[in-house]
C-alpha cells in the first residue's frame, strides 16, 4: 500500500515538471521589440510554441506601438494554431481582426480562423458544429476578400466541409431507412439533393429516394427520380442499382428520352 502511494506522490510529481517545463518563463526584460520579435521567431522554428507564443505577445505588451507589435498580435495567434490551442489562436484572431479590420494581412486572419475550425472537424458520425462553423468562417472569407490569395483553398475547404455534412445527413437518412422509418429518410436525402448539390453524395442520395418511393408503392415518382439521376450521372454505380429496381416498362420509359420534360436535379422538388 505505501509502494503504491509512493508510486502515486512520484507520478504526480513528475506531472507538475513536465507541466512546469513546457510553461517555463521566459526572459524578456530590458530587449527591445526586435530582440523579442526575433526570439519569437527562433523558437518558433524549433517548434517551441508556448515559448514562441509568450514572446510574441510580450512585444505587444512591452512594445504596444512599434510596428512589430500588430505583426506579432497575428503570429502569437498562428503560434497558438500550430500547437493545436484553437481557443487560444481563435481568441487572438478574433482580437487582431477586432483591432485591424483594415490591415493587410486581415485576410490572412480570416483564413487561419476557418482553418482552426477546419483542424478539427470530427468523424461524420458525431456532431457537426464544428464543420458548420467552419463552413461560415471559409465563406465569409470568401465574401469579403473575393481577390485574396486564399481563395482557392478556403473554396477547396469549403467543399470538403460541405461533403462532410452531406455524409452526415447520408448517414442519418440510411439509419432511418434501415429502420423503416422512410418518410424521415426521405427528408434527409432531399436536404442532399436540395442543399448540397456540389457534393459526392447526390447520386446515392438520389438512388435512396428511389429506394424508398418504391417501398412505399409510389412507382412513379421513384421513376421520374431514377430518369434524373440516369441524366446526370449515367456511369453512375447508384445509376445502375437504380435501374436493375425497375421493372422492364419502366426502364424503357428512362432510356425514352421523350418521356420526361426536365431531368434536372433542380426539377424534383419544384413547388406545383
């Protein structure tokens, strides 16, 4: 029993240095903004963060208008960033985009922003907030800054992340079709189709409406939506599923191109 509690005192010990380690203080009087600015940035590239972070901020502490002060408000935010401490960057971005709304690197802030909610979307499986405001945060920087040089991947991001909410709503409506729920199925493969056009998940989306329209005996409606996803994605393996679900005089009725007016996607749900 005193062996097992040593071991636990030892532990505990050892806990708080590392603790005290990675939190060491720093030595910042009597330097100036560049003497700080410049330690900043060596240990940042030794990937010492916390270190380089302490510094940063200590050059807008000690030094709140030289030049050096407003660049390392934003590099104490990307310091935070690399070290995985979203809180702490997004509190800092926050603050400089607060404080510098009109400087020249504010979209720069804008983007690292989205990419601390982007780090740590989650698995399609769990709650999706984080990707929602991940998708905000690149859209916003998308409308305010069309010209800036972080448009193409904040767009890349933004449909990754648009994806991902669509493979949630996909994941949702299987689950619910499984259980012979399809009304609630239903209403989750057309938020697919209806909201998340761009993504991977409308051919499937489009094969389970099918699906569930002729479960429930409406034949005709899973036919006008199997001729629409036959028309955008032919070579489609949800296609192919689709058209082996129908019987003979239906699948002549998809291969009449005379048969259906529209085979947009955008037709399905037209109000009458």
């Amino acid at each position: 029993m005193r062996f097992s509690f040593s071991i636990l005192i030892l532990s505990v010990v050892l806990l708080l240095g590392a603790c005290a380690s990675s939190d060491k203080s720093i030595d910042a009087q009597d330097q100036t903004a560049e003497m700080l600015f410049e330690r900043a940035q060596t240990a940042l590239d030794k990937k010492e963060y916390r270190t380089a972070t302490q510094y940063y901020e200590e050059v807008e502490r000690q030094y709140p208008y030289s030049e050096l002060a407003t660049e390392a408000q934003l590099m104490a935010a990307y310091s935070s960033y690399s070290d995985l401490r979203y809180d702490d960057a997004l509190m800092a971005l926050d603050r400089f985009i607060d404080l510098h709304p009109g400087n020249e690197r504010v979209d720069y802030a804008y983007y690292l922003k989205a990419m601390c909610y982007y780090e740590q979307i989650s698995d399609v499986r769990r709650d999706q907030e984080i990707t929602e405001l991940a998708l905000n945060a690149f859209e916003t920087l998308i409308r305010r800054f069309p010209e800036t040089k972080y448009r193409r991947e904040a767009e890349l991001k933004r449909d990754l992340a648009l994806d991902h909410l669509a493979g949630k709503e996909m994941e949702i409506g299987r689950y619910y079709l499984n259980r012979n729920h399809i009304n609630a199925a239903m209403n989750r493969f057309r938020t697919v189709v209806t909201d998340y056009q761009t993504t991977t998940h409308v051919a499937e989306a489009l094969y389970r409406l099918v699906e569930a329209y002729l479960t429930l005996g409406i034949e005709d409606e899973a036919l006008r939506i199997a001729a629409v996803l036959g028309y955008n994605y032919p070579g489609s393996m949800w296609y192919s599923r689709a058209y082996n679900l129908l019987d003979d005089q239906a699948r002549q009725q998809i291969l009449d191109e005379r048969g259906f007016i529209d085979r947009t996607v955008e037709s399905l749900f037209k109000p009458d």
